[in-house]
C-alpha cells in the first residue's frame, strides 16, 4: 500500500518554530501559523468589518487558549465568510440573538395590537402575473410573495395556497404511535395518564403514582414524552408550574387537534407542498396531527367529532387568551379540571394521553425491593420510550436547557431519532415572532448536533479528547455526576447527524479526485456554481457494510478500537489486485475529517466485500470534509487535488448530500462529464446504487468540453493549508487561483 | 496594497488605538499612507459590533479623527474632510443620523434611536428643499415607532400622523400606505379609535377564514360591516370575497370584492387596488 499526503504541506510555508500544540488539536505544522493581527482580537473584534481570516488562521485563531466547543464555534462564527442565512450558531450566538430578541420585544398589549394588524392586510386569492424578480418568505402559517419593484405584499394563508403550489402536493400524515405494536408490558417501562395528572395537579414520584401508571399503550392512546428542565435536585417541579403549563397547553392542543379534524375532515390526511416542505391546506403543528391520527381518528365518529367542536368552541375563548398566564393561575389544577369534568369528550380525549415524565415514570431515591432493577431498566429503555411516540420539550431558556446533560440527550435524540420533537413554552412571550423560544432551539439544533458529534468523534475516533473532557469542553451540567457515562454511552449511540446546513463558510478539506485523462493531466469543473445535473441511478440493494458507521459498536467507553492508520490520510492508492476486475476509485464525501475517518476505516474494513459487491479492484480511496461546524480536531487540516485514473468511481456519502449538496454534485457532475462510471454508497439509508455503465472497463471519452477545464496536476502535489471555505472551491478546484 | 491587507491593518491600528499606543498608529499611517487615505470608508463607518455600545462608538470616531489627523498631517486630507464635511453639511449630518437611528431601531435600542431623531426633527421641520422632504418624513416615521415600541403611544400616534401627513404633502405613496397601517396599529393601541372591536372581529374573522372555519368567518364579518368606517372598509369587503368565493357564492364574492375596490380607490390604498383588481379578475374567470 502507498500513501500519500500524509503531512499538509503549502505553498506558502510557515515560518518560525514548528511545534505541535496539542490545545491546538490541529497537525503539527499550524504550530507555525503566525496570527498576526488576530493575535489579540477578541471574536466581537475580529467581526470589525467583514473580515475573512485564512482558513488556516481561523483554524489556529478558533483554537489558541480556548476549551469549550461553543468558544471556539462562536471564533469560527467571527471570522469565516459571512452567509446570508446566518452563520454557525452555537450557544453563544444564540444567547446574543436572544438578548437581541429580548430588546426588541414591545409591550405585551402593544404586541397583541401589532399582531391583530397583521390579519388586517388586504390578502388574494390568486397570485397575478406580476412583473420583477418574485421572492417570498414563508412562515408556519403564510406565504408571502414580493418584488423589489413594488412595496405590495401578496400573502397567502397556508390553508389556502395558490394555485401555482398545488402541482407538488403529497399527503404528509404523521405516523401512528410505534408503541401500538408493543402489546406486552415492557419491564421499566410506564406511563402516567394525562387524567392522573390533572388529577394530581403536581409532578409526583413514581413510588406515590405507581398505581395509577400504565405499561401498554394501545391504540387510541398517545404516548408522549416530556422533556423538561429539574429545577430542583431532589423535586424536578417543586410549585408544580411544569405540571400545569403542561396540562393547559396538551389541553388546548387537543381542542385545535379537534378544529383542524372537522375542518379538514377526520380521515383526511395533513398535506404539504413537498418542494418547500410547508403545509398545503389544513393543518396544525406534528402535536396537534399526532392527536388527530392517534386519538381522533381510531375512535371518533363524524357526530362525535361534532361534539367535540362543540365542547372545544365553548373554551375557545379562554383557551385563546395566554395559556401560560392560565396556568399560572391554576395552581394545583382546579380549574382545568372543572373545564373537563363539564366537557366528557373532551375529557375522554385527553385521558388517553399517556405521559412520560422521567420523576413520575422511573422508580426514585432511595429505591427498595426490586426498584434498582425497574429503575436501571427504564433507564436503558429511555430512547425507546421515546421512539414509541412523540417528544414534547417543555421549555423555558433554551441555553439552560441545552446545558442540562440529560434534556440534551433527550432532544438529539428526538431530533435525530423520533421525527423531531414539539415545544411547550413557559415563557409568557411565546406569542412574540421575535422572541419565539421554538425558533431559538430549532436554529440551535441546526448546528448544536454538528458540534456534539464532532466532540464525540474527537474522542472515540481521533482519540484527542478524553470522553468526561469531551462533556466537560460541551459545558453540559448533570445533577447526579455518576449519570455522566451513562448519558455519554447514549449520545455515542445516536448516529451521525444527517440534516444538511452548509454555508459560504464551509471548511473543506481532505483530497478533491480528479479524472486523470492522460498521465498528469486532469480533467477539472470550471462552473463550479452550475445547477446539480440529474442523477440517474439503479438501485442495487442494501449492504450491511454500507449503512452509516455508529461510535456505539466501537467498543466501551474509553476503551474503543483506533481507526487503523491508512483512514487518517486524505488519499490512499494500493496496487491493482491482480483479479482482471475493472479498477474504482472509492470517494469519501462526509461532514468533518473525524466522520471521514471513521466512515474510511470502516470501508477499508469491509473493502473485500464492496468489491465482490461491485464486482470491481479498489485501486485509491480519498476523502473530503465539508465542515459547517469546524470545531473538532483536524488530522489533514488541509485541501490537495489529486488526479485519478480508474475508470469507475464509487461516491460514499450520504442521501441529503447526493441531493443537495454542491460538493458532491461537483465530484459526480466531474467525474461523469470525465466520461467515468459512477457508483453509490449512501450511508444514511444503507443503500447502493449504480449509474448506467458501471463498472466499466475503461473510461469512456465522456464530454471534456462542457464545463471542465483540462489542466496538468502530477500526483503528489502540495496541500493548501487550512483548506478552503466552500466559497473559494470552484476556483481552488479549477486552478485558476494557482500561484 | 491589497484591500484584504488592509482589513488586516485597521484592527491593528485599532487595537494600537484602544492601547493608547499612538505611536504605532502613526506608524502603519506611515507604512500605509496611500491606501489608507483612499480607504475612507473603513474608518467614517462605524463597525457593527461595536454599533450597541455607544461608548465604543465614541472611541471609534476620536479614532477616525486621530487617523484623518495624521494623514492631513502627511498632506492626505481625504478622510478629515470626509469626517468633518458630515458634520458641516446639514443634510449628510441629518441622513447620517436617519441611518444610525435606524441601526439603533434593529438592535432594539428604541430610546437611544429617539434621542438621535429628536435633535434633528426640529431642524428638519424648519428646513425646506428635496432632501427635507425625503428625510422628515422618515425621520418622523420611525420616531412614532420608536415611541410605540417603548409604549409611549401618545407620542407614538403624535408623531405617526405628522408623518403620514408629511408623506401625503410629498406624495410619497410608499410612506403613506405605510405609516396609515402604523397610524391604525398605534390608535388601535391607544384606544383612541373607538374602532378596537371592529377590528378585533376582523382579525377574528381572517383568522377563522385561514383556519378553514368559512362559515363562521363570514357570519363574523357581516355582522360588523355596518360598523367600519372607511379605513377598514375595503378589508372587510375584500375579506367577504374571498370567503363568498372559496364557499361557491360567485355573486356574492363579485359584489363584495367590487366594494372592497371601490373602498380602497376612496382612500387611495394602493395595496387594496392592485390585490382587489387581481381579486375580481380571479372570480371572473371562475368556471
């Protein structure tokens, strides 16, 4: 086997002392990174102007004298190219996007005036031939159309897009509860009916609810797990506020499940515009639709349903003013329970609603008998109980709650895991657009599982981090320290992150494969902003080895296997094996160095088998990291070019990148127009595909004058240092920036 | 030298700056005379991050002074008249000031953006020319929403209603649609247009309508269209439409989003022309 790269090197050297910081978690040579001007600046200084440093002293500006991965996301935020959506988003800039929310909040009753204007706008029916460049902006319940030309808005409610958004519809219904299927009770597994909690009016430990908890969730009834904040080590809700923000909020998201059910009609499912992903006609958020397919539909007839509306029509009013100034004033629930003692459908409806609260639904301290073992084996079952149905966070700061170890766990898991979560609010300003805290937590999580991942890749695969430093450098908080492995072991099981953000200043480094037409001649994109060409494919199946690596089978905690050697470098070639197969080159396109690693050595692993499975020799392997989040440790920490001469390229990745990512289109789009064959290995799904052609003997003459650009690229040449921001790479790739 | 060397040096000399170091700001001058003489902009406006803190404002401007100081002194006058023809020249003074107001407005700085207006509404007021039409009406715009924002609505509807007179003086038709929408949203506020429960019903009735709950939403409208007065006509008219239109009562819709027309046309909102005329047209051609 050959290696190559395997030390960065630049064509503008360092100068002074090479020394290998080890804070730094970056290769050697940036030891010799001069800063200059940066040196002193602080990250609000460093934004003066917009001011872009060198991807290689951002790398070491990011790093130099800083611990916790949200200091040096908040560096990297300061000093990357700026991106119309916004940037990297840590907990830092999300804590000065809510103090900017903050300010600008208006008096409540000024807010409600300005809201009621809002639906007093003039608004259409049908959007016009209107002339000018069209934008628009779309919210969970409009879309808005504009033109520069003229300060006319058309805004349409979503219940009622136009026409022009009717051709993409689909049916979007929310899935039936998975714990349907689990008819036998599940040994640590228990839920508290919504009933038991009004009832209680408080948040109770399990030792006093035992007996009115439920182990079997059957149809009709929806299981729902409560994220929330303790506010107290010994009592997770000690004035009971948590019990009755829920309770009035589930309540009122029940009476709208009922509103959207007779509007829409009952066995009508929610419909999206699947080109934009919002709702087409409709609908109500994932909770309320969870209630319609999970408590509505499997029991209610359309003269039930009537009486329902007519049960939820006389609390509208009430329910329509602030629902956390209600609960505030209902302490101990009385109030919410004389509305449902008068309303029985109502009533009945909710009552099927099955709580998941950790103090109320696991054995608590000091446990006795055998409630260590009940305890223990809820604790296993804590992602499945909320695979079994949906996640509802109950929110107040969205920076304390992320800091919390345990609810962290609990909404990356929802995140990554249950088809995302819904939030309760305990914040009297969660009507203020402004000062939303859903919209706070949803950007957070953008970028937040990014920044988890990296930390977890830091420890379990490049080994630079020790995993209690790896929670600590996450600044995460738990109440019980003897919870933090077991909370670590958790996260390490959710597997990589695969909702695609990206960004102008994306860090890109690792290997670009070029198609070698003649020996050191390349074939390279020059319209590197080109459209994705379509990407026709045959599905061939699924493979074991192709789904997405997890850290879980890595080995236990602190003792996991080391990726074998040749993962760490960018670009490995091996001699042909002699077999008479077509030859391939494998290209790794993944979201950091850390991921590529892993996803290398677990290929490198399992090479035989991708080869008998695409019946081709695997002569070179490369990879590329398109990092939104460069916070981890980098191995290369630099971008080459390298040209490739096999005739079949297997692209490993994943599905959303097949899709919709402009690196991988640009290898693909290169590689095809080169005339090569192209296979797929999408890692998400598991799932291997080829495209006509492949394998194939020899590369065919392909398309070389439309959009490449022939340039000479020996092997083996230098690195770019620090790699380049996603903005710069067609002109990197390309060459036209060479010298 | 490069324009991304020199985003390089100003934080440099910056930092030498806030040090009190002078002597190495007087040296990057030296080193950089001709590009930072050309380089005016860097210096005249003030960076973002430090636009929250008006202390950091303050020391920034000493420094472009400090800075244009010593380039005149080296016979580059570029950056110290720029600096201080703003200060000389009324009409850049008081569109400077428009603009930080502005950027005070989106960091939620309310009071800080009124105080600023508030030294240059008076001298606005008793200046005539373009540039005075343009800006006062701006200027008195956002001081109304500024006082809004803080809950002064009185001053908020004061101000308000002189700038959606200013506007209609200058027959600046953006201004008016605009500041009319504040005017309503700041009377409704204050109370003061006896009119707060007929646009809460209308309110009500949109948001029936977009919940799919037609039928409710059009008994709510018309039982309040005796009630509105001319600047909620053409929506409560244009809103009956539309519902009349999508429950399959074409005539009705007709008729409705003809009146909603015409309201609008009577006080020359041109939101409700455009959306109405558009309205008509889609109902027309229904099959």
């Amino acid at each position: 086997m050959e290696s190559v790269c395997e030390v960065p090197t630049t064509d503008s050297a360092p100068r002074g002392p090479v020394h290998a910081p080890a804070d730094l978690h970056l290769p050697k040579v940036f030891g010799g990174v001069e800063l200059g001007p940066w040196e002193d600046l602080s990250p609000t200084e460093a934004m003066l102007g917009d001011y872009v440093a060198d991807p290689a002293v951002m790398l070491v500006y990011s790093r130099r004298g800083v611990i916790g991965y949200d200091e040096v996301a908040e560096r990297v935020s300061a000093v990357t190219p700026r991106d119309p959506a916004g940037g990297l988003t840590g907990r830092r800039t999300m804590r000065t996007q809510t103090e900017h929310a903050r300010r600008t909040r208006r008096p409540p009753h000024l807010e409600a005036v300005r809201l009621e204007q809002d639906q007093l706008g003039h608004r259409p029916i049908e959007l016009p031939d209107i002339d000018g460049h069209l934008s628009y902006t779309v919210t969970a319940s409009d879309i808005t159309f504009r033109t520069d030309e003229s300060p006319i808005e058309w805004r349409f409610s979503l219940t009622f897009p136009p026409a022009a958004l009717s051709s993409g519809v689909v049916p979007d219904d929310v899935a039936q509860p998975l714990a349907w299927r689990i008819a036998d009770p599940v040994k640590g597994v228990w839920f508290l009916p919504f009933d038991a909690l009004v009832r209680r009016g408080a948040i109770d430990r399990w030792q006093d609810v035992r007996d009115e908890l439920v182990s079997v969730v059957t149809p009709g009834a929806l299981p729902l797990f409560i994220s929330h904040r303790w506010l107290d080590t010994a009592r997770p809700d000690p004035d009971g506020r948590q019990a009755r923000l829920t309770a009035w909020q589930l309540v009122a998201a029940a009476c709208e499940a009922v509103e959207v059910a007779a509007a829409r009609g009952l066995h009508e499912p929610r419909r999206k515009w699947a080109p934009l992903g919002c709702r087409a006609g409709v609908g109500g958020s994932d909770l309320v639709e969870s209630m319609i397919v999970a408590l509505l539909r499997p029991t209610f007839d359309d003269a039930l349903l009537r009486r329902a509306v007519s049960e939820a029509r006389s609390v509208e009013e009430l329910l329509g003013s602030s629902l956390v100034a209600l609960a505030d004033a209902d302490t101990g629930l009385p109030r919410l329970r004389a509305v449902l003692d008068n309303r029985p459908v109502l009533a009945a409806l909710t009552g099927r609603i099955h709580l998941w609260i950790d103090y109320c639904c696991l054995p608590q301290p000091p446990r006795i008998d055998d409630e260590e073992l009940e305890f223990r084996a809820g604790l296993r079952l804590l992602n499945a109980v909320q695979l079994m149905g949906r996640t509802v966070i109950l929110l107040d700061e969205v920076e304390e709650y992320t800091r919390r170890a345990w609810c962290l766990l609990e909404a990356l898991t929802a995140d990554r895991w249950s088809n995302g979560f819904d939030v309760l609010s305990s914040l009297a300003e969660n009507t203020d657009p402004a000062g939303d805290p859903y919209d706070h937590l949803s950007r957070l999580l953008l970028d937040l599982p990014h920044v988890v991942w990296r930390a977890l890749l830091d420890t379990e695969v490049l080994g630079t981090t020790a995993w209690r430093d790896a929670l600590a450098r996450l600044d995460l908080d738990v109440t019980d320290p003897d919870d933090l492995p077991y909370i670590y072991e958790r996260l390490r099981a959710i597997p990589a992150p695969v909702r695609l953000h990206t960004m102008a200043g994306d860090l890109i480094t690792g290997v670009v494969p070029l198609p070698e037409l003649a020996p050191g001649i390349v074939a390279a994109p020059n319209d590197g902003s080109r459209p994705i060409d379509p990407l026709p494919t045959t599905p061939v199946g699924e493979a074991p080895w192709a789904h997405v690596p997890t850290l879980e089978g890595r080995g236990p905690v602190g003792a996991t296997a080391p990726p074998r050697e040749s993962a760490f470098v960018p670009l490995v070639r091996w001699s042909p094996a002699g077999r008479g197969r077509p030859e391939a080159h494998v290209a790794i396109i993944a979201a950091c160095e850390g991921e590529a690693v892993l996803i290398a050595d677990s290929l490198e692993r399992s090479l035989g088998e991708l080869e008998e499975f695409f019946g081709v020799d695997v002569t070179s392997r490369s990879w590329l990291a398109d990092d939104v989040a460069p916070v981890g440790a980098l191995v290369f920490a630099g971008l080459g070019r390298e040209p490739i001469a096999a005739p079949n390229w297997i692209l490993v990745t994943t599905s959303v990148r097949k899709e919709h990512c402009t690196v991988t289109s640009m290898l693909a789009t290169t590689a095809r127009r080169a005339g090569l064959a192209l296979g797929w290995v999408l890692l998400d799904d598991g799932a291997v595909a080829v495209e006509d052609g492949f394998p194939a003997a020899q590369r065919d003459a392909g398309d070389v004058d439309s959009g490449l650009t022939i340039v000479a690229l020996p092997p083996g040449g230098p690195a770019r240092l620090g790699g380049v921001y996603r903005r710069d790479l067609a002109v990197f790739v390309s060459g036209a920036d060479d010298g | 030298m490069a324009e991304t060397d020199l985003a390089d040096v100003v934080p440099r000399m910056w930092g030498a700056f806030q040090a009190g170091d002078i002597g190495t700001v007087e040296a990057y001058v030296d080193r950089y005379l001709e590009a930072l003489g050309a380089a005016t902009d860097r210096f005249t406006i003030v960076p973002e991050p430090l636009r929250s803190d008006s202390s950091a404002i303050e020391a920034w401007v000493e420094f472009a002074v400090t800075v244009g100081r010593l380039l005149a002194g080296r016979g580059d006058q570029r950056l110290l008249s720029r600096i201080m023809s703003s200060d000389d020249n009324p009409i850049a003074r008081w569109q400077d000031t428009v603009s930080e107001a502005q950027l005070l407005r989106q960091d939620g700085r309310f009071e800080a953006a009124a105080e600023l207006l508030a030294a240059i509404i008076p001298e606005l007021r008793a200046a005539r020319g373009s540039a005075v039409d343009t800006l006062l009406g701006k200027a008195l715009g956002q001081a109304g929403a500024n006082a809004f924002d803080v809950g002064d609505t009185d001053e908020a509807l004061r101000l308000t209603d002189e700038a959606l007179r200013e506007c209609e003086r200058t027959g600046d038709a953006e201004g008016v649609s605009i500041y009319s929408q504040n005017l309503a949203t700041i009377a409704a506020a204050a109370g003061d247009d006896g009119l707060s429960a007929v646009r809460a019903r209308l309110a009500r009735a949109q948001q029936l309508h977009d919940g799919g709950r037609l039928d409710e939403a059009r008994d709510l409208i018309i039982a309040v269209l005796g009630e509105v007065d001319d600047r909620y006509r053409a929506k409560a008219h244009g809103l009956l439409g539309m519902i009349q239109y999508r429950l399959g009562d074409r005539a009705a819709a007709r008729e409705h989003t003809r009146r909603a027309l015409d309201a609008g046309r009577c006080v020359g909102d041109q939101a409700a022309i455009a959306i109405y005329t558009a309205n008509l047209q889609v109902i027309d051609q229904a099959p």
